[in-house]
C-alpha cells in the first residue's frame, strides 16, 4: 500500500495485488530451453534461473520493430512462481512473447545470451545424446578412417568427468603431444552438406580428451577426464 500527498491530501493506493503479482511474475520456478541439434535442456537450479532472468531484463531494454526473430537458434518457456507461462526465442533478435528487442547485426547481449544457454548442454549426458543422436560418427587415429564398435566409445564419453580446475587444465596444456584421435558427430551424416552447427568434435589425448562443438560462436571448449584413450587403444591392437 502506497500513501501519496498531494496538496495537503493524502491519496491512499492499494496496490498490494499488483505488487505481489509483480513479484511473483519476476520468480521463474522452471525454465524449458529447445535447440534444434541438441534438444531440450530442463533447467531448475536457482542460480541458473536467476541468470537467465538478468538476461532477459538486460536484453528487453530497447524494442525493435520487426515481428519476430528470424534465425531462431533457441525457443524455450520459462515457468514463473504464479503458474504463469511466457515463451521466448533468440536468434538474431530476442523475442519474449510477442515482443521483440534488439538491432539487426552485431547484438552483444542476444550473443553473450546465445553462449549461456549453450553452455548448458556441455554436460557429459548431453554430448554422449548429441553423439549417439547423430546420423554419422567418424573416427580417425594415425591418419586414417577407423571403424569399430561406437558402443563402448559413447558410454565413455557419458561417464566422462568435465575438468574445471584451471590449474589442472593448464597442467595439461604444458603436457600435450598431438592428438592420438579424433571421434566427430554429423548431425547429417558425412556426406551431406553440414553446417559447423551440424558438428561436434572431440580430441583424444592420453588421459583427457577436448570436447569442441563448431556451432559454439566463442569456439569454446570443454576438457574432459574418461577411458575413451585406453579404449581407442585397446581398440587398435585387438
């Protein structure tokens, strides 16, 4: 409740209502992200969801003209405190709703937005779907073309355990020769025209491996620990 003075008077608001459904409005309980190659990502983590929240606020600054975004690259719906629904896509622009914000070309926040949400699918479970989601895997070691059993090589990369320690990642980088092998997911198989968007690639070290997904406009990268060298390998001498 608000109290206004005006003149001497004193104008008494009850907002309270409108406050609370402010409130509620601004507490997302659940947020649903879609990207057309690595699917849906649920996400409930209170942190994550405030920070895509201050997305949201950030980017819906300025209005745009157009109706909709054209290059679609995530739709999602975030789930609010009061039931509420609203839907949202980013792509070149970043629509909410039916409103759309942002300038056509170069836009840092729809851009640094792209990279969060991508960001969420770089777990071991979701890069072992894109790989087994593909419609073709290769696998190169010495300089040719290998074919073995993928089975074994995507239950690896699904156990594997992403490295955060910057320390250990540098320790790493002081130690690394060429990769023994490379094992590349196509979205649409070799043979058709691939976007980078259609390809993830990993790069097998002797006891780590580097996870690049060419869609990533940053060319970020995630280093992993796994069995997927001794099983390479193994998978040579045999």
């Amino acid at each position: 409740m608000l109290e206004k003075q005006l003149y001497n008077r004193i104008t008494i608001v009850d907002d309270k209502d409108a406050v609370l459904e402010k409130s509620n409005e601004s507490l997302p309980t659940e947020v649903r992200v879609q990207h057309e190659k690595w699917g849906e990502v649920v996400v409930t983590d209170e942190v994550r969801l405030h920070a895509i929240v201050s997305f949201f606020d950030r980017m819906k600054v300025e209005q745009t003209e157009e109706a909709k975004v054209q290059e679609q690259v995530f739709t999602g719906e975030v789930t609010y405190l009061n039931g509420h629904k609203r839907t949202f896509a980013v792509g070149d622009l970043f629509q909410y709703g039916a409103e759309v914000y942002g300038k056509k070309g170069i836009n840092t926040m729809v851009s640094a937005f792209q990279t969060y949400l991508l960001s969420l699918y770089y777990t071991p479970e979701l890069i072992y779907k894109f790989f087994a989601s593909a419609q073709e895997v290769v696998i190169k070691q010495g300089g040719r073309v290998r074919t073995v059993d993928l089975k074994p090589i995507l239950d690896s990369i699904r156990q594997a355990k992403q490295i955060t320690d910057y320390g250990e990642i540098q320790k790493l980088l002081q130690s690394q020769n060429e990769p023994i092998a490379y094992v590349t997911a196509y979205h649409r198989g070799k043979h058709i025209a691939n976007h980078r968007e259609d390809i993830l690639t990993i790069s097998v070290y002797p006891s780590y491996f580097v996870m690049q997904y060419l869609g990533d406009n940053n060319g970020n990268v995630i280093y992993m620990k796994g069995s997927l060298a001794d099983l390479l390998v193994k998978e040579n001498v045999s």
